[in-house]
C-alpha cells in the first residue's frame, strides 16, 4: 500500500549522468523537476530505471542522499545506467549527446503502479523518455491512471517523433513548451506561426488542453488558462548555467499548482524558482529553501 497522507507528484522518465568536462551530474529532466519538487516541500516519486552497475549504483545512492525515494526506480541487469554527453557554449547554453538503449528505455509497467500513479497529485512527463517501445507503452497506460498530466514538451534532437508528440498532447492537461517548441508544434500540423496568442489558442483547441505555459527565456513566460492569459516578465540574473533551468520552472509551477494557487503566485514561483536554479551551477545545485525564499522575496516585483 501507499501512504496516502501527504500528498506527492509522480515524475516519470529519465534519470542518468550528465557528463560535463569539469564532472558528472545527476540529472534527466524529470528528474531535475524531481530534485526541486522535493526541495519546496512536496513530496515526489521518480519512476525511472537504472543499470545493474556502477554509475547505477552511485546514482541511487545520490538520489538517496537528496532524500529522494528509489523505491519506484528499477534495476536492470542488462542495459546500462544512462550518461549524457553535455557541452556548454559560449553563452552558457548546453547541448546534449544522448546516449539510446539505456536503462530507462525500458521501464516496466508493475502492478503496484497503478495505485502510485492514481493517488499522485500530478504525473510529470516528457517526450523523450518515450523515444522506444517498452517504455513508451509503459507511459501511454501509466496516463490512463493519472488525474492531472503535466507535459514538459522538451524536444531533443534525434529523438522527435510527430505522431508520439500529437498522442502525448491529446493526453494532456496542463503543457509546458518554449518559443521554439511551440514554433515547431505549430509546423507539425502546416500551421503559419502568426503569434503566441494564436498558436496557443490553436494548441489547446486541437488537443483539448485546459492549460498551456510557454517560458521565453530573457523574455519572462506567459500562462494560457482555458480564455485567460498571463505575462510575466523575467527575473534579471547573472546567468551561471541553463542547465535545467526549464526543469526548476516546471517545480516551481507545480509546487503551486497542485496547492490551486492563483496564477500570480503559480508563476511568480516558477520564474523565481527558474532564475534561481539558473543563478546557480547545474540543474541540481546543493541549497536550501530558506535560500530561495529569500530570493524570491528579493526579486518579486
């Protein structure tokens, strides 16, 4: 049985090594917004898999020390724990080599699933976690299950399928794309990109999506809600990393969401919370929440 008393969110997908040229990070998308979930005070499952073998092991045993469960991450015996080859450019921007037919490629679906996921405030997923069979199958029934599905888009060259990306979409509820991926979304169905407005309202009319949240970047975010919309503009920083910045954006969102915040003060902490993370080195820096309430405090208009 769960314990069904405090409530949690349920991140699926990846989990791996990113390898920069200074060190390897923990990381994953999913499990970045894990990470900082948990480091508002909610409490998070991360289903995922990792290999049989060292950096497997090394892996859990840093998700532990966070105070993250490992009870929902599988252990395979044949592929091996994901690694990420991570490069940061000159304007601190990283690119990714992602290595295929690793461990969370095949994550099984488990009878105790089921009740995980149905008493889950919310399901977090992506697309890339998607990108083979078994775990794809995996997710598409895991959704059944889920009472609110929130979609971080996340597109990752190779991996990009436009028929997987339209089934995740009408899947979801609430949607999380940047500029380019909304651009890309809308080119998908031969849509001319006239404005976010338009291409929003085009979005949650095409796949029945009550909620859509587009980040821009230097340009601060936008939350469409059902015929409402909000702008929000940046929190200026001085950028030390992207690395998962967008990640700690979801958190930040969901750490609010799933308490019926009002939209100010869902996106009021999804920006700080992004700007913050991004103040810092790699998506899952070491820090407290004190750290970031003063933060926030500081630059909250």
């Amino acid at each position: 049985m769960i314990n069904n008393k405090e409530p949690y969110v349920v991140c699926f997908g990846e989990v791996l090594w990113d390898i920069f040229p200074e060190g390897s990070r923990a990381g994953g998308a999913p499990f970045n917004a894990a990470y900082n979930i948990h480091k508002m005070g909610i409490g998070v499952k991360m289903l995922s898999r990792i290999g049989n073998d060292e950096l497997g092991h090394k892996l859990e045993d840093q998700i532990k020390s966070w105070g993250i469960t490992t009870d929902y991450i599988q252990v395979d015996d044949e592929k091996p724990t994901s690694t990420v080859l991570a490069k940061i450019d000159q304007h601190n921007e990283a690119t990714y080599e992602i290595i295929n037919h690793v461990a969370w490629d095949y994550i099984e679906l488990l009878p105790e699933h089921k009740e995980l996921v149905s008493n889950a405030e919310a399901f977090v997923f992506g697309s890339l976690s998607a990108r083979n069979e078994k775990t794809r199958e995996t997710l598409l029934q895991l959704l059944e299950y889920a009472k609110l599905k929130i979609f971080d888009v996340n597109f990752r060259p190779p991996f990009i399928d436009v028929e997987l990306i339209k089934a995740l979409l009408h899947k979801a509820d609430i949607v999380k794309m940047n500029k380019a991926e909304m651009r890309e979304i809308m080119a998908y169905f031969g849509e001319e990109y006239r404005s976010e407005d338009e291409s929003a309202a085009f979005i949650q009319n095409h796949f029945n999506i009550s909620e859509i949240v587009l980040t821009k970047g230097s340009k601060g975010a936008r939350y469409f809600v059902g015929n409402q919309n909000y702008g929000f503009s940046a929190v200026p920083i001085t950028i030390a990393d992207t690395v998962g910045s967008g990640d700690a954006f979801l958190s930040g969102f969901i750490s609010k969401r799933i308490k019926g915040e009002s939209p100010e003060e869902i996106m009021n902490q999804a920006i700080s919370l992004g700007a913050f993370i991004t103040s810092k080195s790699g998506a899952c820096p070491d820090y407290d929440p004190s750290e970031f309430n003063n933060f926030k405090v500081q630059h909250t208009v």
